[in-house]
C-alpha cells in the first residue's frame, strides 16, 4: 500500500531487478545475444533479458513471489513467503511451476508447503481468460487474463505450468512465453505476438511511480529499500519481536463484466457488514501467511489485510483460498478484503483509469472483485476496499476522475449486494471524499467504510486533520504505521500496521446481518 522495499532481495539481486520493462530485448526481435539469458528448467528451457534475477523457490522457500520487479521463478513458492508489505504494480516476470507430478523434486517442495499450513498451487483467476491462438507446439495452451496482467500456459507433455505477468504492454511477456523449448529440441516457431519487434527501451520503459501514502508532514517508521527503475535505497525496516501493528495497501484494463451495470446504489439490498464491538488490532501484507503462522499470530491481532485481486497486486496469493479463509475464521480472525485496481490517470502506473471510462472501469472494477470475492468464499455483505494509491488532488481533473471511478465502484458493489471500502492516503483519495459531496452532477456515493493511511504511529482511529471525527465515524480503519517485521509465535511477517474499526468479514459469519462482533 505505498511503500515499496527491497526486501527478500540481495543488494546485488535488487540491483538487477530493474523494474523497467526495457531491462532487456526480447527473443525473436533481433536482439543482441549478449543481452539474453537462456535458463533451463525441468527439461525446458526459455530465454529472457540478462539483467533479470532468477530465484529457485525449491530452495528458497522463503523468496517472495514479486510481479513488480523483472524476474524468473522456478517452482512452487514456501508456505511463508518473506514479502514486504506495501508493493503494488505489475511487470514483466515469468514463472515456471510444478504441477506436483508424484516423484519429482517439486512435488516434494509441494508437499512440504502443504505440510507448514500454505497451498501447493495458486486458485485460478477468478474472470474467464481468452484463450491464445497459434501457440507452439511446447504449449498445450494459453490464456489472457486481462484482469490481472497476466499469462497463464500448459506446456504440452509435461506437468509444467508457465505465468507471465506484465504491465502496459502484454506482447514481450507473451513472446518470451513463446520462445519456451524442450531441451534439445528447436525453438518453436509459432505466430510472434503482434507488436514484438516493438520491444524497445522508448517502447516499453514502465516505471511506476512510488509515492507514499501519508503527507508529507508525517515520516514513515522504517522505510526500507525500493526497487525502482534507478533503484534508491532508503533506511532498513525495523525488526521487532513485541507486536507494534502495522498495515498494507493496491489498475483495470481489458473490459470484463458480466452482470449488467447498474445505475443506482441500492444500498437497501446488502447485507451488512460485521462490525467489531471495539477497535481491533491488524495488519496486513503482500501474500497471505500460512495458516500455522495466522495461528500464531492471533495471540497478538484479530485482524488482517488480504489481497484479492487486481491488475496492480504486486504478489502471488500466497496461501489465500477459500479454505484458507474459512480455517482463519475459525481461529477467529476478521478479515478486510482488498482490490488493487487501476490508479489515478495522474499517477505513473502502467495501467490507470480512463478520464473518458471512469464509470465504465469502476464499475468493472466492482464486478471483477466481487468474482474475486466469490472466489475466496467471500459472499454478500463482505466489504471489498479497493486500494486507491496517493495521487495529485490539487489536480482537479484527476481528482474528479477518481471520484468518478469510485462512486461507480460503491453502486456497482452495492448493487451486487457487497460493502463498498475504499483505502487511500489520508492527504489525497480520502481528503476529496471528505470534502466533496457532488460528482457529475449528482450525488457521490460514498463508500460505506474508509480506511485511511496516516502514518502518524498512533495506534487509534484519529484522522486529524484529514479525516474529522465525525465522518465515517464508526466505520473506519487507520494504517497507522508501516513495513516493521515482527516475530510473534515463531512466525516473523514484514507488516504494515493497523487500527481496525470499520467493517470486516468477521470470523464465523452468520448468513445474515448486520452484527457486531
């Protein structure tokens, strides 16, 4: 949510990850050889830009699955992945995962995963995908998934599975997944993706820009390094055993939706959300903990941040599923669903919000994450914030925009009988929705919980001056501090720090609401 780190990288990996776009040359557009690397995998071998890292997840159990840095994966993530908590965007990365096939080395990786309390697979996206066309014969099959800017492949003959994730453009991705090729064999000769020969440093530079999501009247507690296309390197994150809270932050691209859209906010037809009887202590993080670590953890926190989807999620889910879900509502836990959509049209991210499609996006925004909620379990009346990144609100005609997006957000969820939230920097998404009432010429609709980030290291739910006491007053949720790694039970997790009293899906919910909990 704001805060962009290094960590889970060597200072000589972080440096190579560049996360331009045009760190390298794709194959097949007459790039020089010395700027590619071949990397061979289980038989297979494919070829990417020299200047991208490549993490062995088998033996690096702990490596953090990151899409906003260029990079290789090879096999199954660990069941506690080490993720600094505030990433957000999408570039090019590619992944080659084991389906499990009994006997391998990767099925045991699995299987240990599973056996520490995480997923040996990701669940699959939520929106249909398109499927490819004129693939080589190394696939089996191919699919778009636009939603998420990504690539999902079957390599034919083989328990291999390929991803690739992307940012504004999706054909040097598509084409390095292309180039797959069984050792020993030739390069497959399928139809290039139109636009490769495209793939230049001008073509495809995509440096998002990082900004933070408190004013800059307040500083945050331990930054840590980013990575950026220059990379920067800022102060370290703190390292704490006592429980000190913290929380976490989240584009929209090909059009989706499958309901129709509506022209109302018919807030009559949810269910309410739970809301806790007293404020809770929370956090959140990249990618979902394992559900040991959530055990452990719930001696010091009721309450956490999960990442449901969204072109701009900076990592995999983790162990999100819809049995994950239903085990930590049984531990207890009251959870806070976030969607990482498209940004502000005045914001450097790959994918941003339309000025001529606002409403459109927004309230296709609102119907992909509430796929993406079903999808976990996650029924009416759970709330979904979606992460809405600081952004310049001294620009009017962006501010609009945004505003525009997200009252076509909050309809389109409540029509579809969710809880509309919405996270943004206190300074920036959550001063205009304060101070504005009328958007295009009718009322806005204002989201029904709002969680603000304010670094102030306050663990309570003051708002001043941004926020005042009075709006939003028994629905609300304070990021209050950032990215501190904390140990609790044996379980050390990189979080950002919350005050949670505003809605949440809370444990064992009843088929009806509202309730306190």
């Amino acid at each position: 949510m704001g805060v962009f780190t290094a960590a889970g990288l060597s200072p000589a990996s972080a440096r190579a990850a560049d996360r331009s776009e045009a760190s390298g040359s794709v194959p097949g557009a007459g790039a020089p050889a010395s700027k590619l690397k071949t990397i061979d995998y289980d038989g297979y071998s494919i070829t990417v830009p020299s200047s991208w890292p490549v993490f062995h997840l088998g033996t690096d159990p702990s490596r953090c699955v990151r899409y906003d840095i260029n990079a290789v994966y090879l096999g199954n993530p660990g069941a506690n992945q080490n993720c600094p908590p505030s990433l957000i965007g999408r570039v090019q990365t590619i992944t080659l995962t084991d389906a499990g096939v009994p006997g391998t080395p990767q099925a045991g990786y699995q299987r240990a995963a599973v056996a520490q309390g995480g997923l040996g697979a990701a669940p699959p996206p939520s929106s249909p995908g398109s499927r490819i066309a004129s693939i080589p014969s190394t696939l089996s099959r191919l699919d778009q998934y636009s939603q998420l800017h990504e690539f999902q492949g079957a390599v034919s003959h083989s328990h291999l599975s390929v991803t690739g994730t992307y940012g504004a453009r999706s054909a040097p991705v598509e084409n390095i997944i292309r180039g797959l090729r069984k050792l020993g064999g030739s390069r497959p000769t399928g139809t290039a993706a139109a636009g490769s020969q495209a793939w230049t440093s001008a073509a495809t530079a995509e440096t998002p820009d990082r900004t933070l999501p408190v004013m800059a009247t307040v500083t945050p507690k331990a930054a840590a390094p980013e990575v950026t296309a220059t990379p920067k390197v800022t102060m370290s994150p703190k390292v704490t055993t006592s429980p000190k809270m913290t929380t976490s932050p989240k584009v929209t691209a090909a059009p989706i939706a499958k309901p129709a859209p509506s022209s109302a906010s018919t807030v009559a037809s949810i269910l309410k959300p739970d809301i806790p009887f007293s404020p809770l202590n929370g956090f959140d993080t990249c990618t979902a903990p394992s559900v040991k670590a959530m055990k452990a953890w719930k001696a010091k926190y009721s309450a956490i941040g999960i990442y449901i989807g969204g072109q701009n999620m900076a990592c995999d889910y983790g162990n999100l599923s819809a049995s994950w879900v239903k085990s930590v509502h049984a531990q207890g836990w009251s959870l806070l669903p976030l969607y990482v959509g498209l940004q502000a049209p005045c914001n450097s991210f790959p994918a941003l919000i339309n000025e001529a499609n606002a409403v459109a996006q927004g309230r296709s925004a609102a119907n992909t994450a509430v796929a993406d909620a079903v999808n976990f379990g996650l029924g009416k009346g759970t709330p979904i914030y979606f992460d809405m990144e600081s952004y310049d609100n001294l620009n009017r005609n962006c501010s609009n925009t945004v505003l525009r997006f997200l009252d076509a957000w909050t309809r389109e969820l409540h029509a579809r009988g969710y809880t509309s939230g919405v996270y943004s920097s206190a300074s920036a998404g959550v001063t205009d929705l304060v101070n504005q009432t009328v958007i295009a010429g009718r009322t806005l609709a204002e989201p029904d919980a709002l969680w603000f980030a304010l670094w102030d290291n306050n663990n309570n739910l003051t708002g001043t001056p941004y926020l005042p006491a009075t709006r939003w007053a028994s629905d609300r949720v304070k990021q209050y501090a950032g990215n501190e790694i904390q140990k609790v039970g044996g379980y050390t997790i990189n979080i950002d720090a919350d005050r949670v009293g505003g809605a949440v899906s809370g444990p064992n919910r009843a088929p009806t609401g509202p309730r306190r909990i």
